[in-house]
C-alpha cells in the first residue's frame, strides 16, 4: 500500500507509482508513528525525486518545504566564511532536515543539500510545523530523533579529532551504502573531499589504498563494496554505533 499521495516530480508534474522505492516506506522517522497518527499526516505527504547536488534549502532562509529521506541521502553544510562550505551532518532514512523548525527556529541555520541522489518524502513548511506542534502526531519521533542526532555529532566531533581520514572515509562509504540501500552508488572525490574538508589528493590516495586490497571498486562517478567485512575492518570504531529512531 503507497504510504504517500501519488508520485510527483519534483517539477510538480504527476505520474503513477512506479517503483517499489515509492510503494514502500523506508523513513524511519515516518513509518515508527503509530498507524491512526500516521493516517492524518498522509494527505500532506508526497514522494519526489531528488537529484545529487541538488539544494533543498539555504541557510537563513525558511524552506518551503521540509525533506525525510527515503532512499537519498542529504547533507548539511556550514559555510566556512568564504565560498566553501564544509559537511555538519547527513540525513538519511533514519532522519529528515529541518529539525531546526521542529525546535523553535523560523529559517534554517545550515545549507540542505543532497549527497546521494534517491527519493524523499516531501511536506510544506506549514503542514510541517502545524503537525509537529500537535501532541503525539509527530512530535514523539522528532524528540527521539533530535536526541540521537545530537549524539552524532558528538560522535563525529571525537571521530574527526582522533580517527585518520582513511577510517572515516571507510565509515562513510558503509554509511552511505547502509542508507541508500545498495552496494554501488554514485560518488566523486571532490564532493567527498569537499564534505571533509580536505584535499582532493587525500581522498584520491584513500580510496586507492582500499581498491588496490579489494576492498571496493570505483569508476565513472561511483563506487562499488567489493568486500564488505574488510572494509569494516578499515574503518574506525565510529560505524555500527549510530541508533536510528
């Protein structure tokens, strides 16, 4: 059963169901409501595709719309005061991104942009804030979810301070594969240098450590586990300790 109103592009034209990615949910966030609450949010809920780079929402600015991730990936980037901007965090079916408005906010403090192109749930702002304020719709996930968010970070902060490029990089091509469901996905080196902040040259090197073990597989703009227990042996002790809702 579609858990959502019909397919629609993300121009807005609508067209049927066509996968089982659109006819399953996969967000955690949505399907651990409780059936008759989950039953008055459907209305407002419509899956579109979203496409790598793509921007879903700018920092200081309030969004149209708010995203849970299905089988994409998205990122949260702050800026660092020039141009560039370095990755805070990433959302995958375990979250969505304005947890902000949730909280209080009226705008968002970070850029929304999406790492892995897939599908997401998309809802309007309105919709969003009027079913997070009503007691036991939506508000129960959200808290639990902001508590594990938190977490995260925390996480991430020691991860970035006392594990090596290598391992992380390790740990986020099994994130990412854990989040969009497969093995093989779309990656670049300068959009993962870009989200670490570093050189392209240090990704370029890493990942060619792990494709010259066997460990993955890379080309044309993605990557592929070749094997998937020497890849968790490379990377650091962060993997396997993030809880979803």
């Amino acid at each position: 059963m579609d858990y959502a109103q019909p397919y629609v592009s993300h121009t807005g034209g609508a067209v049927s169901l066509v996968s089982d990615d659109r006819a399953v949910p996969r967000n955690k966030l949505l399907s651990s409501m409780k059936a008759a609450a989950f039953e008055r949010l459907r209305p407002a809920l419509h899956t579109v595709d979203v496409q790598a780079n793509e921007l879903l929402g700018e920092a200081e600015v309030a969004p149209a719309f708010v995203y849970f991730p299905n089988t994409a990936v998205l990122s949260v980037l702050r800026s660092l005061g020039d141009e560039s901007y370095m990755e805070v965090a990433s959302i995958g079916h375990e979250g969505m991104n304005a947890l902000p408005l949730f909280l209080g906010a009226d705008r968002m403090p970070s850029r929304s942009r999406v790492r892995t192109a897939g599908t997401a749930i998309r809802m309007a702002r309105a919709d969003f804030i009027a079913a997070s304020n009503e007691d036991g719709l939506l508000s129960v996930a959200l808290r639990r979810y902001a508590a594990l968010l938190l977490a995260d970070v925390e996480r991430a902060v020691v991860c970035t301070r006392f594990h090596t490029i290598p391992q992380q990089f390790a740990s986020w091509i099994l994130y990412s594969a854990d989040r969009v469901g497969r093995d093989d996905f779309a990656l670049t080196h300068d959009s993962v240098a870009s989200l670490f902040g570093v050189r392209r040259a240090t990704i370029s090197e890493a990942a060619g450590d792990l494709k010259r073990l066997g460990v993955i597989r890379t080309g044309r703009g993605r990557i592929a586990i070749h094997d998937r227990a020497q890849l968790r042996a490379a990377a650091c002790v962060c993997y396997g300790k993030r809880n979803d809702p």
